[in-house]
C-alpha cells in the first residue's frame, strides 16, 4: 500500500521492518507465550510488517502523547484499510491478515466492519483502543489505559526505551512498535520467490 499521499504534520519517523518473528519477541513475555502458541498451530508461513513509530521533533522524545498516539492511529486506519488488486480481485488487510483473537482489548465486541481488524493479528499499543480513533479521542487518561497492556515486561516488547515510575506504571516512551502479520501467500516463478498479492497491499 502507497502512503505518499498521508501527511502527519505531528508524527514521527517510520521505519518499515520486515524482519524474523524471533527478533521481536522478549524472552518471559506474553508475547513469547502467544509467539510459541502461534508457531505450534501454524508454523512459519507468515509475513511481517512492522513500523517503528518515535516522534519527528527533537523537542519532544515521548511518543505516548495524545497527539501523536492519534495520529499513529490515524495512519493505522489508512493502512488497515488499503486494498490489493490481482487477478481482478481486490483484497483488504483483513482479506490477508493471520486471523487471531485477542488484538483488542475489548474482545466482547461482537463483530462488525468497524472492529474487523480484532480478528487480525497485530501487535500494538493501539489495541487498548481497539484500533478505534473515536475512543482514543474521549480518553481523558492515555497513560492509565496504556498501563493496562499488560506486565511492564509486556510493555517493554512493544515500546522503545520506556520509562516507568517507582511504582512500576509507565510514564513515557521513546518509541513504539506496530506490527501486521500477513497469511504468506508467496510462490516461486522462474526461480524467484513472489508474494503478488501481499506485495500489493
């Protein structure tokens, strides 16, 4: 998917990863946990696509900011709902996506359009607002609602250089990271390996 034509006045550098699972997932975690569950099930036959989201200013060295966390999630709106076309068919990140519960933190919901991505899998601090500006926008305390992701150990997976109090609750962070996982739909032509599909999302 094209993101040229997006613009973050606020944002952040990004850096596009396409790097080994065992790179991103810290020993002791519940991403270790559901890491070794996933691989169990269905082995290695995924993509990944990960972006690395810090703020743009040297002013500013915290990411978890209500502004630059909703434009994060602004941008995952707009990748979440790029299209792919081959072959005449068009397909969405939910059309390619590894299907997973548990990417929301409200896993109540009952499906809809709106919350399709919580049937993906991807990994992100944005999830406590099930990938949803409109809930992000009514929080009144971001850090209260990041502080329940998890363990700090789980907090230290998917943030950059994190900062927590005496009391073990997170203050700030450098960076965070936000992670897809594609079903692999690549196959070999003329001696290179291709993913068309995936590829063009």
């Amino acid at each position: 998917m094209e993101c040229d034509d997006i613009r973050f006045d606020s944002l952040f550098a990004i850096v596009m990863l396409l790097l080994s699972l065992r790179l991103w997932v810290p020993q002791g975690t519940t991403a270790q946990t559901e890491s070794d569950l996933y691989q169990g099930y269905f082995g290695g036959n995924s993509r990944i696509n990960s972006l690395i989201i810090e703020p743009s200013s040297d002013d500013n060295d915290n990411v978890l900011t209500k502004d630059l966390l909703l434009d994060a999630m602004k941008m995952h709106q707009e990748i979440a709902s790029g299209q792919s076309q081959e072959d005449g068919e068009t397909y969405t990140f939910t059309d390619l996506c590894v299907s997973s519960g548990g990417t929301c933190a409200n896993t109540t919901a009952q499906p809809s359009a709106s919350n399709a991505i919580c049937n993906c899998l991807v990994t992100s601090i944005l999830k406590q607002w099930n990938y949803n500006v409109e809930l992000l926008e009514q929080d009144d305390n971001i850090l209260s609602t990041l502080n329940g992701y998890g363990t700090q150990q789980d907090l230290e997976a998917v943030l950059g250089q994190p900062t927590f109090d005496d009391d073990g609750q997170l203050v700030s962070a450098e960076a965070f990271i936000l992670s897809y996982f594609l079903e692999d739909r690549s196959y070999v032509e003329d001696g290179t390996e291709i993913d068309p599909i995936n590829e063009g999302w």
